[in-house]
C-alpha cells in the first residue's frame, strides 16, 4: 500500500469525524435514528436559542433546530420555532410545547407537556405553543398592580397634603399648636388626679378590708337568720296568725254589728242611758255615803234619829250635820 493511499485514507478519516463532530455539536446524531421534526408558533420565545434542549417529562429527547419569523400572510412578526427530536416517543397533536426557565442563571427550555389522546403527530405537525413565566416575570406581573395603587395612593396623599397646607395658615397652625398645648396639660392634670386617686386608695386600704370584713360578717349573719327562719316553721306561724285575724275580725263584724254583749253595749243606747244613770246614781250613793254616813251606821243610846236625805247638800257635797 503506497504512502500516499495511506494519507488519504486518514484525511478522509479525519474529514469524517470533523463532519460527525459538528453535526454532533450541532445536536446532529449520524448515527442515531432519523430525527423527527416539529414546528411550534409563539408570540414571543423570551430569550429561547438554538441551543436550548426539548425535554419530555425532564428527559432530554432533542434541541431546537431552527427559530425564524413566520412569512404567512398574517402572521407576520410571529416567531416560528422549529424542534428536532431524536426519540421515538409517540404523542398526539395535542401535546403542548411550553417554553420554561432553564434556572436562575437565565435561559430558556422547551418541554413538550405529551397528550396521548387524539391522532398521533407526526414529523411535520404543528404542536400549541405556550409560555411559561419565570420567577422574576412572575414578581413583575404581581407588583405592577400593587405599583398602580401605591401611585394612586400617593397622589392621593399628595392632594391631602397640599389641601392641608391650604387650610391650616400660620394663625391655624398656632390654634392647633394651642390646642395640643391644651391637650397636653388636660392629660398632666388627669395623670396628677390618678395619682391622688391611687394615693387615697392606698391610704384607705386598711379600712376598706375592715370595711369588706364587717360587711361579710352581716352577710354571715343575716344567712344564719335566714337558716334560722327557714327552720322556724314559719308558713306555720303565719298560718296561725291569718287564723287570729280573721277571728279578730269575725269578733268586730259581729260586735258591729250588735251581737253579744259588747256589742249590745256598744250599739244598743237603751243600754248605755242605763249604764249611765246607774253610775250616776252610784256615785250619788257614794257622795252620800262619804258626807253621811250616820244615816247607813246608826247608833244612838237615846234614840236619835238620823238626818233625812238632803239632794241641795249633796249636790253641794255638804254633809247634813254642819250647821247653816
């Protein structure tokens, strides 16, 4: 073999493997199975490159091959992605294309979300497109309407503060510099009177103890009293009492109305004209008795006789023996 076959096969050797060495950079297997193709349509790749590896469930099973605008009538400024896929994994066109985060460090990845429900895609077919926003965008979306509001708010402060500089010129700033100064003494005066309070409170410590003791002590008491009556029988005593008073009011109807002795005596005037007369004459008799009582005692050895009954001297009470 002559020296010059030999460095021709090495050159092409070397050719061959520079040739598998690109295309394997490239993502190019040559010896692999025949890859598949898929195109996918955004509105925008945010920052996807031909670098960027297609997954399946986390599983690397390709590259994008191609990105470039798409030239169809009316879809003019959309970006067509064009995915290069080395497995022969089968899913339906159904299957979303989601661009996501490849980290922190920034980049972007494809992952195909499979659906195995519908016809089987093929290479060629079209896969629905969609985004997904990463941490940062995510934050932005977030804040912007908190960054709206927080704007709103501070206008709205803005017109408050102007409006206040407007109604409180230098003679309503010092009322309201008084008023504070007010205030203030108001809330030294209230602490000043707490303060006396609690002192007086203090001081009355001892004899307020004292105070609760006794009023325990009656309340002691009175609990004793109240067992006490509840053991007296006292439904009974009362029971009693209702019994006297309705005899005691039986007794007065009865009087009052003329029966039994006192209450003859007290209705029937007959009666009480007697009464009278006889007292009456009662103390006639009495009288007499007291300024004669030779009349009712007699003794005389010679016979004399007693002095008749004289009504003038009675009723004068004088007795009969004094002499006119």
């Amino acid at each position: 073999m002559s020296k010059e076959f030999k460095t021709g096969i090495v050159a092409i050797i070397v050719i061959a493997i520079g040739i598998w060495g690109y295309n394997f950079l490239k993502g190019k297997d040559l010896f692999g199975p025949s890859p598949r193709f898929f195109y996918v349509e955004y509105e925008n790749i945010n920052g996807l490159n031909g670098a960027s590896i297609v997954t399946i469930n986390g599983l690397q099973v390709g590259k994008v091959d191609k990105i470039s605008f798409n030239a169809e009538e009316g879809k003019k400024g959309k970006l067509l992605v064009r995915l290069r896929l080395t497995d022969d994994l089968e899913f339906s066109k159904n299957s979303v294309a989601k661009i996501y985060p490849a980290g922190l460090m920034g980049g972007q990845n494809i992952g195909i979300i499979p659906n195995y429900e519908g016809e089987i895609a093929v290479s060629g077919d079209y896969l629905r497109g969609d985004v997904e926003s990463d941490m940062f965008s995510s934050v932005g979306e977030k804040l912007n309407p908190i960054q709206s509001k927080i704007e709103n708010v501070l206008v709205g402060a803005d017109s408050l503060f102007l409006g206040l500089n407007k109604v409180l010129d230098k003679k309503s700033r010092r009322s309201l510099n008084s008023s504070i100064v007010n205030l203030e003494k108001t809330i030294f005066d209230v602490q000043k009177t707490l303060k006396s309070v609690n002192l007086l409170l203090n001081d009355s410590k001892a004899n307020l103890k004292v105070t609760l003791s006794n009023a325990k002590k009656i309340t002691d008491d009175f609990s004793n009293i109240s067992d006490d009556l509840a053991k007296a029988n006292l439904g009974e005593t009362v029971k009693k009492l209702e019994n006297t008073l309705e005899n005691v009011n039986s007794l007065l109807s009865e009087t009052k109305n003329g029966k039994g002795t006192l209450g003859k005596l007290i209705t029937d005037e007959k009666m009480y004209t007697n009464l009278t007369n006889a007292s009456k004459e009662l103390e006639e008799l009495l009288r007499e008795m007291k300024l004669n009582p030779k009349r009712f005692v007699h003794f005389s050895l010679f016979g004399k006789k007693a002095k008749p009954y004289n009504q003038e001297n009675n009723n004068k009470n004088i007795s009969n023996s004094q002499k006119k």
